[in-house]
C-alpha cells in the first residue's frame, strides 16, 4: 500500500484523540493528514501537540500549516460540521474526533461538504451505516458505507474480549465496569452540568457512570445482544484504563487457566491489537501502548460455580491506531471497486 498514493485524512478535533492520530500518521506512509479544522489558536494546538509527542522537533508551525516530514495540514478555526468546506482539500475521509457530534445529522453536514466518509472516533446517537471493530467485524464493511463508528477505546477492548473468549466458551452473560481516567468533557472542579454525579470533581472523585457499550454490542457481535451490562467508574487518573469483566459461564468446570490459556492463544492472531501481559502491571505501565486490549493474566479469578472475573487495560492511542486502521480498511476497499 505504500506504493500507492497516500489517504488523503482530514481531522475534525484536534484533542487528545486527533493529535494522537495526527502524530501515528506523520510517521506511516500510507496516510496524510491535509486539513484539520479546531477551534483552537494554531500556536496553541502546536504547542499541546509538542507537549506530548518524543520528538516535538518533527512539528513545526508554518503560517496556518501544521508540517512534519510527510506532510502539510492546513489549520482551520471551524467548531462546527456545517462550517468545514473539506472539499477544497480533496480528502478521501474524514474522522470526527471531537466525541460531540455523535448525531446523523452531524455527520451529513460532514458529508454535505465534501467528505467521501465520514468516521467518529465514538459511539453514534442515531443509527449509521456500521460500526466497525477491526479483528472482528472488518469483513463486514461495505464500500457504500458513508457514515461509520468505530466505537470506543472501551467498546473496543470489551468486544475483542467477549470475541475471543466467546470463541472458546459458552457465555451466558457478562456485567462491564470501566475503570476510566477522566476525561476533557468533566469538570476539574465542582460545576454544576446536566448530571448530579458529573458535576463533580473529576481530580477529587471516583465517579460512577453509564456506559453506551451495550446499547451497540449487538451491532457487533449479535450472539451477545441483550446479555451483556455496561457501566462505568472514572477514576482521577490522567491516562491509562481498566476493563473489568465478570463472566458467566455455562460449564462449572471451566477455571481462570481455562480463560488465561485461552488469550495467550488467540492474542498472537490479533497482532499489535491484543496482547496478554503476564506481569503485575498498573495503570502507568500501559500508557503509551497501542495495543486495543492487554489482557491481565493475574487479574484472572472465579467466584462461585459458574463467574469468572477478568482484567484487561488499554489506553486512547489504541483506539486512534484502529481509527486509521478503519480509514486504511475503507480505502482498499476502495481500491478494489477501482481496480474492477
């Protein structure tokens, strides 16, 4: 694929999602980043950019040009879908990575302009054209696909698990807890916001919250629809997350080796998506891992006959290498249709 001609990307968001996606794609071949539309001053996004990466020397500034070795991306302060003329800088996609524009009619506005296809980087409010989870249901996507989701960094790891385990286990259900750092859109202090528990202080609390995982599971792996609950803790931590899984079993005889030897087989076919770590890991230790779900071989415990309790971290850079792993999987099907 490197032979061919670059995906030409356009980011809408430039957080922390946008500018790990940016950076993971200055340093392939196969993908440029062209536009990126911010609300942010282009000084300012430069310097958060630098702030995070290793070699902050790769970026520099240019006028209202955000360079690296592979390419130029044009900034634009644009908050808004309807806003963004995406068709003057001929993308072939464009990745919604501001988390709040969730709704279809958002992603049309994204399309409207001039975006071929249109992929948010979490779950959709109404329904779209796919989900995409790569590893499990890549195979399913469609060239006709306009408005896609790839889900989320933890809709992500839970599926993959379930996937795998589900494969070699007779799952009756499961019950999800996400151990999740806070996030930019909760308040650092006491403010009051449309929900009594988000009103507070994400650097003081633990903070018990929904998760939209099981609303869509079903869209990708139907076999757990309607089984499987999800919820949600954001801790005060930074980066660094925990699944925390209890499954229920229909063989009492089945024991926690039975699950561990069960991910040390499969990780290998999921190559730099799934690994196990046989350490005992902490929440630094997977900051900086691109990996969608490190399994936690010592995290593995059963309660009772039938309940078995897992552990699996991840972090935000897993989920923006498998949003480009989207855009990568779109394209060559794009290809194909123009080969035909």
């Amino acid at each position: 694929m490197s032979q061919q001609q670059p995906v030409r990307l356009g980011i809408m968001g430039f957080g922390q999602t946008g500018r790990q996606i940016y950076e993971l794609a200055s340093r392939s071949e196969d993908v440029e980043v062209v536009a990126i539309a911010d609300i942010g001053a282009p000084e300012i996004l430069h310097y958060l950019l630098g702030s995070e990466v290793n070699e902050p020397e790769r970026h520099r500034l240019e006028g209202n040009f955000l360079v690296n070795p592979r390419f130029r991306a044009r900034l634009m302060r644009i908050d808004q879908p309807a806003e963004m003329p995406w068709d003057i800088f001929g993308v072939d996609a464009v990745i919604d990575s501001t988390g709040k524009y969730r709704e279809r009619r958002y992603m049309e506005d994204h399309l409207g302009n001039g975006a071929p296809r249109l992929l948010l980087r979490t779950l959709p409010l109404d329904h779209i054209d796919r989900i995409v989870i790569p590893g499990i249901n890549h195979d399913h996507a469609q060239v006709a696909d306009r408005m896609i989701s790839a889900g989320s960094a933890t809709t992500t790891a839970l599926c993959l698990l379930l996937h795998i385990l589900g494969s070699e286990f007779d799952i009756e259900c499961a019950a999800m807890t996400s151990i999740h750092a806070y996030t930019s859109d909760q308040a650092l202090q006491d403010y009051a916001g449309s929900d009594f528990r988000r009103s507070r202080s994400a650097a003081r609390n633990i903070i018990p919250n929904t998760h939209e995982a099981g609303m869509w599971l079903g869209r990708v792996l139907p076999q757990f629809d309607g089984k499987v609950v999800t919820s949600a803790l954001n801790v005060p931590i930074h980066e660094g997350c925990l699944l925390d899984v209890n499954l229920v079993v229909a063989d009492s005889a089945v024991t926690p080796d039975d699950i561990n030897e069960a991910m040390r087989r499969h990780a290998p076919t999921y190559p730099g998506v799934v690994a196990v770590s046989e350490d005992p890991i902490v929440s630094s230790d997977v900051i900086g891992n691109a990996h969608s779900l490190l399994f936690d071989i010592k995290g593995t415990i059963k309660a009772g006959n039938n309940t078995i309790k897992t552990l699996g971290w991840y972090e935000n850079l897993g989920h923006a290498a498998r949003l480009l792993d989207v855009v990568r999987l779109y394209r060559e099907l794009d290809r194909q249709r123009e080969a035909a």
